[in-house]
C-alpha cells in the first residue's frame, strides 16, 4: 500500500469546489488519482463519476490500476472521444439526424479528402499547381487541417492564419468546406466530430445538458494541459452546479500545439472554474536532484506557468546525472556510448535517444546498424524510407553503370523517379510512357531522341526534362568520383533543395527533407568512398533497417527490445534509465523556421519540449550539441536551452544535496527555492565575503562611486552573461577574480561615462562567477 506524500493527501482529501492538481513529471500523479478516486467512492456511487484520460492506452492502464488497487465498483473511465460516441448515441442524437458514425479511423475520411483534391487539381491549369494537390502529403496536410478547424472550433481561415502552412496551400481552406459539404451529405461523422458535435448538442440543448448535470457528480481529467478548446468546452457544459471538476496536468509539459492545446486552459483554471483551489505535486520519483535542478533552471524561463511551482526531487531517490558534451560527432559518441552500456551489461531497451525531429533518426539507425546495437521506432524505419536515401542509391547504380545491366522496366522506372524528384513537370501520363522510351535505348541516345521528342510534342514544356536528362548523361560517367560529389552536383544541378523549398507545404516538413538530404551528406563525407562503396553501404543497411522494421511491426510493446530511437513528442510519459539528447545546437533546438526567418513553433513551447525530453531519465540524461573539432574561443553553437539548464550548477549542488551539513550560497532564484523546498534554508552559508585587497578604491567599503563587489551582486545580470559566468567558474581561479574585480572597480571610478556601461556588466558578471569559486 503507498504512503501518499503531503502533497498526495491533501489533493486526496479534497471536498467541495473543483480542484486542479499541478503535478511534476514523475510525482506519482496516477497513484494520487487512484487515491482520490477510492476516497470519493466513499461519498458518490461509481456510476455518477466520470474519468477522462487522454488516449485509449492510458485508459486502460488506469483501469487495470483501479482493480489492482481492490477497487471493485464499476469507475466510468472514458477517453474523450469514447465519452463522446456514447453520448451521441445514448441521447439518441445519431437515430433522430441519421448520421452514422465512421470508426475505420482515418481511411474514410481520407478517401473523400482524396477525391475533392483531386477534384481541386482538375480545376488548376499549371501542371506544378495540379502536381502539388495531387501529393499525397497534400492529402495529409488537409487531414490534419481539419482536425485542427475542429479542435480550436474557429472558421478555418483563421485556424489557417494561426498556423505555419505556407499561403500556396490556401486552397486548403475551401477543400475544407468542400469536405465538410460532402462528410453532412453522406451523413457521416469522423472521428474529429464526435466531440464537435457533442459540444454543440450540450450547447444547444438543455434537457441533455440537464441530464448529466443530474446524473455527473464528479469529474476527473488527467493530463489537462493536454486539453484543446472543443475538450474545454465540452467540459464547460458538463459541469453543474453540483458537478466537481478534479483536474492533473504539468502546464510545463504542454506541447501539443499542433492538436490545439495551450498551457492557457490549465493557467485560467481558477477563474474558469471558480470556485477552485490548487493543489501541488512537487516531488518526483523518478530522477534525482541534479537533473531537478537542471530541469528547473531551464523551464524557469517559460512567463506561461505557474511560476512558483517547483518539482524537487524525493529523498529516497538517487541522483540522476546529467551532462552535456560538446562534438563533432554526436551520432558516433551516442552509438559508442550505447554500444559500451550494453558490453557492460546494460539492457538496450533502458535507454533513449529522444531526438526533436523524425529526420534525425537517419543517422542513428545507420550507426546502430553498423554497430549492430538493437534498436526499436516506434515508427517505420525512416532510413528505409527516405526518399533521400532512395535518390542516393539510384544516383550510385547510374554512376556504377549498373543501371545498363537492369531489365528494362527497372531503367524505366528508375528514369521516372529521378525525373519526379524534382519534378521535371512532364506530367505524369507523358512522361511514364517516355521513361519507357528512354529505358529502352542506349544513354548515349538520349539527348538525340529528346530533341526529336519535343519537335514532335511542341504543346510540351520540355526544357527541365532535357536539363536533366543531360545532367544524368554527365554523372552515369563519375563511377570512380567520390559519392558525395556526384550525390551533390545532383543535388545543385537539379535544383532539389529549392524545389523542395517550393513544394513541401509547411516549414518543418521542408526542414526535415532538407536535413534527411544532408544526412546522407554527411554519411557520404566521413566515409570519403566511391561510388561503388557506397552503394554496398547504403544496399546493404538500408534493406537491413526494412527487415528490422517489418519485424518490429510483428512484435507487441512487451517483445520489443533495443534502444528506443523515438521522437520527444513520442517519449511523452515514458521514463528510461539513459536518455540521449542530441542536437541542442542554436540553429536547431529552438527550431526556427527558417522559410520565414522567424521562430515557428513559439520558444515556450521548444522549451517545454526540451523540459520533457530532460525529465524522461532516471539514471542519467546526456546533451550533445555541435562544437567543430577546434572549437573557437568566442562562440558556442549550444543552443539557448542548454546554457538555461545551467548544467554546471546543477552538478555543483546536486551531489551535495544528498549530504548532510552546509550548503553553498546561490543567487538563483530557482536554487533558494529549491534548498527552502527541501527545508535546507538553515544549512544554506552566508555569502562568501571577499576582501578585495587591492591598492585604491577596491575596498568594499570605500568606493567613491558606490561599486563594490556587494554592489555588483545586487545587480540584476546582463543579457547571456551565464555562459560567460560558467567559463569563468571552469577557468578562472579566486585570486584571478578578486584582482579583476579591484581592477574594474579602479577603472570604473575614473573611466568616462559611455565606458561605464561595459566595466558595470563585467563587474557584475566577475563578481557573480567571483561569488560561486571558493579560495
Ligand atoms: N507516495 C509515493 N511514495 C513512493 N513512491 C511513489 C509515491 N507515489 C508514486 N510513487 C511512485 O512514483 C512512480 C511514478 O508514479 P506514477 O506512475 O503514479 O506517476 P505519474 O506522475 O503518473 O508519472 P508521469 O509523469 O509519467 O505521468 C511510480 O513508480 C510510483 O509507484
């Protein structure tokens, strides 16, 4: 039986009022909600309770936990969706309108979604425009487009506005009416308007409104921050006056933008659903307090959360390490780390590499391939995939001249795809018989025959064709070249990227083909091959990683082994002994968009993303970012969160936490909270009182201008001073910073006014990295 904590009980014991439980990642949340839902059994019967959860796993999982906690009444446990179909059907809203509900979960909705784009190409006289409706990403875009329309429950011109889809694919917007006309004709609700509609009926109807503010007593929602405006007004209208709304969520782990969620539904919770109290959970049992400290330092950045909320770490937790590394060779030190763990005995599946974009699995499912360490996706292989990796080895069977020996279909089809990618704007029914054509001649032909082909065909555009038919003459000769170059003068010549660039329809999947391009790169590149070699290379691993992958589709979760290579969104709600997590470089993570030189996804939300990925490990979490073998004195290329999780501090003070006896003196706010959360504030030293004994005006008490190294200390710090504040401490000793803070002092008494400003920021920053080195 668990021994709630403080915090546990107190939420346990709630009475009247609705309630939201601010809970940190790994705070024991579902023990705690379990608890409740035992103790409120006591007073209201099961049947008048409704919990929801946010998918069909958790769902059950819960379930499980109720009956293995001897909970023997019959808890109402609903997902969202679920909680919606039976109240569409109980109140007898589908037999009174006639409208049937599609369960084939996304292939219905699909097909319609289909025909009106291709209906929508038919209209567009521009082959590249009817190309780029017809793209099956196109469809996907539209899909996801509508779920969204419906989830914010907004005119889809402005779900357009406040999304990151690029303004050629307006004609989404009316293919979304058009969907919507054709989904009421047939009469059919998707998945998306089962909640729609079922806000809309309890909106527009009072008796059923009625009826479950009668027959509801309780509601319980886990994971709220996760809840996008239809779930909230869903809510909204299924609380009466006697209905209590219990509710579990971090807002710092709020990063489902893209579905429509915003840490603003759980910051307003007390006004909007007043009268309310606020509950904490803040000590987590799954990492210990150096990534607490980390986590913390890095999310105390975000202005959208609750900003005294803190998650320190339970005592009976060990600590959890945490570092960041600095290479040019981050893929080969994770697969070599991973590699070792597992030699010394560590299981695979314990650890992660939580990476912020599919894209980036490239490199890893290469290295562990070749290293032969077990790895799963959750995912197809994306390595076996990769459109990018396919052009790659087409590029090597026509330098190799192995494309002479392929039967002809092959050389016809192998022609098609590297006239489509990029497109050459042939449209397709001209350009598959043609690519039977030139299958069937000598390559030595080609130009001939295409110049014919074009005096005979004048209505054609053929200019791109003929372009790359020369380019593909030119490379079929660079057998012996290196891969990389005859991989990047396709790349240029055929002006892949910008097409890319072009025709991908919103920034991150354009950001992801451009990196799983340079992917294969930068595999090219180290392994300095030709052709040939690199065809065995790139032959061989990716048929292996297809392999591994239809074999990982066979096995259920409890057979799956191998290190998890998964996404950060993916690994939401996980937890793991290792975590990896690379690329935190600057241009990265924040990921900027970079087709509109801005930020895309808002920094809060990268951040929060970052503050899931720290908080996924156990044992130990690890950060890589990109530093060039000769790392330059000036600039980092860390991005911006690793300098926040101010890494060296967490490591200074984290191991000393599990002592007993004196604690150092910190400034940060985040470190004074977190000592008086733990009851340390009394072990906490005075500050380190320097004498700075330099000749003239250093004394701290004597400075004709007020400087001094208190002064200095009281005063907030500079833009991006931590990063110099951490070198210093790495590399400065105590004698160094006492002489340079008397020096600045000396200079700023007598130096002119527009000089002040600079010495004023390096006196701070000295005094401050001064405060944290002991003599
Ligand atoms: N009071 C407690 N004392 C000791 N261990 C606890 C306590 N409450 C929860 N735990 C343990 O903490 C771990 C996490 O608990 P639980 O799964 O309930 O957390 P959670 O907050 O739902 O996790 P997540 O952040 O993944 O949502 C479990 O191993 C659980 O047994």
């Amino acid at each position: 039986m668990t021994r709630y904590t403080l915090e546990q009980t107190a939420f346990i014991n709630h009475q009247s009022g609705n309630a939201l439980c601010i809970a940190g990642a790994g705070t024991g949340k579902t023990t705690t909600l379990v608890g409740l839902i035992e103790k409120k059994l006591v007073q209201i019967p099961a049947e008048e309770m409704l919990v929801m959860m946010f998918n069909r796993d958790i769902r059950t999982d819960f379930q499980q936990k109720l009956v293995t906690t001897g909970i023997e009444q019959n808890v109402p446990v609903h997902t969202f969706h679920s909680f919606c179909l039976k109240l569409l059907n109980q109140t007898g809203f589908l037999r009174e309108t006639g409208f049937r509900v599609d369960y084939q979960s996304g292939e219905s909705d699909k097909s319609l979604v289909k025909t009106i784009l291709r209906a929508a190409a038919g209209q567009e006289k521009s082959y590249q425009r009817q190309q780029m409706i017809k793209d099956p990403k196109t469809i996907e875009l539209l899909l996801s487009f509508i779920g969204l329309v419906k989830a914010y429950m907004l005119p889809p011109r402005e779900v357009f506005r406040m999304s990151e889809i690029s303004r050629d694919y307006l004609f989404i917007i009316d293919a979304y009416e058009q969907f919507e006309t054709l989904r009421k004709q047939q009469r059919v609700f998707f998945f998306d308007d089962w909640l729609v509609e079922s806000v809309k009926l309890l909106e527009g109807n009072d008796a059923i409104r009625e009826h479950y503010h009668q027959h509801c007593k309780l509601v319980v929602v886990d994971e709220f921050q996760d809840i996008n405006t239809a779930q909230y007004r869903l809510l909204k209208q299924l609380l009466g006056p006697e209905t209590q709304l219990l509710a579990v969520g971090d807002v710092d782990q709020c990063i489902y933008k893209w579905r429509g969620s915003a840490p603003q539904f759980m910051l307003d919770f007390e006004q909007d659903f007043a009268p309310a109290s606020t509950y904490t959970l803040s000590r987590t049992f799954r990492f210990g307090h150096s990534l607490a400290l980390s986590a913390s330092h890095l999310i105390a950045n975000n202005k959208q959360r609750f900003s005294d909320f803190l998650t320190i770490s339970d005592e009976a937790i060990s600590d959890t390490s945490i570092e960041v590394l600095g290479t040019s060779r981050q893929v080969g030190e994770i697969a070599q780390s991973v590699q070792n763990y597992i030699a010394d005995g560590g299981e695979s599946s314990d650890v992660a590499i939580l990476v912020r974009r599919w894209s980036q699995t490239l490199l890893f499912e290469l290295a562990f391939l070749s290293k032969q360490v077990p790895y799963q996706m959750p995912v197809p292989s994306v390595l076996a995939n990769s459109r990018e990796v396919r052009l790659l080895i087409e590029l090597m069977l026509l330098a190799t001249g192995r494309y002479g020996e392929l039967p002809q279909q092959q050389k016809s089809l192998l022609l098609f795809s590297f006239l489509s990618f990029p497109h050459c704007y042939v449209p397709n029914k001209e350009l598959r018989p043609l690519c039977d054509q030139l299958a069937g001649m000598e390559t030595t032909n080609w130009l001939v025959f295409i110049g014919r082909y074009e005096k005979a065909n004048t209505s054609l555009k053929l200019d791109n064709l003929i372009e790359r038919l020369d380019l593909l003459v030119r490379l079929q000769r660079k057998g012996s070249f290196k891969a990389l170059e005859v991989y990047n003068q396709y790349r240029n010549d055929s002006g892949l990227d910008n097409w890319i660039w072009k025709t991908e329809a919103t920034a991150t999947e354009i950001e992801e083909a451009i990196e799983r391009l340079d992917s294969v790169a930068t595999v090219l590149e180290s392994m300095d091959q030709n052709c040939e070699k690199a065809l065995q290379y790139f032959e061989y691993y990716t048929q292996q990683s297809a392999q591994k992958s239809a074999q990982r589709t066979g096995e259920t979760n409890n057979q799956a082994s191998g290190v998890q290579l998964t996404t950060i969104f993916r690994a939401k709600g996980c937890e793991y002994n290792h975590v990896h997590l690379p690329f935190w470089d600057k241009d990265a993570f924040p990921y900027m968009n970079k087709s509109s030189g801005s930020i895309a996804a808002d920094v809060e939300e990268e951040r929060r993303l970052a503050y899931v990925g720290l908080t996924r490990a156990k044992d130990r979490a690890m950060v890589y970012f990109t530093e060039p073998d000769k790392p330059t004195a000036k600039a980092t290329n860390a991005s911006t969160f690793v300098l926040e999780a101010k890494v060296d501090l967490a490591r200074e003070l984290g191991p000393k936490l599990y002592q007993s006896g004196e604690l150092p003196h910190h400034r940060s706010p985040v470190v004074c909270e977190y000592y008086r959360k733990l009851g340390r504030e009394a072990d906490v030293q005075s500050p380190i009182e320097i004498m700075i004994d330099a000749q003239g005006a250093g004394n701290d008490s004597d400075t004709s201008q007020g400087y001094s190294y208190q002064w200095a200390l009281a005063q907030p710090l500079p833009v991006n001073a931590d990063k110099v504040i951490s070198a210093m401490i790495r590399t400065k000793t105590a004698k160094y910073l006492d002489s340079e803070i008397s020096r600045v002092i000396r200079e700023l008494n007598t130096s002119s006014e527009t000089k002040k400003k600079v010495l004023i920021n390096r006196l701070i920053v000295a005094a401050n990295a001064r405060s944290r080195v002991r003599r």
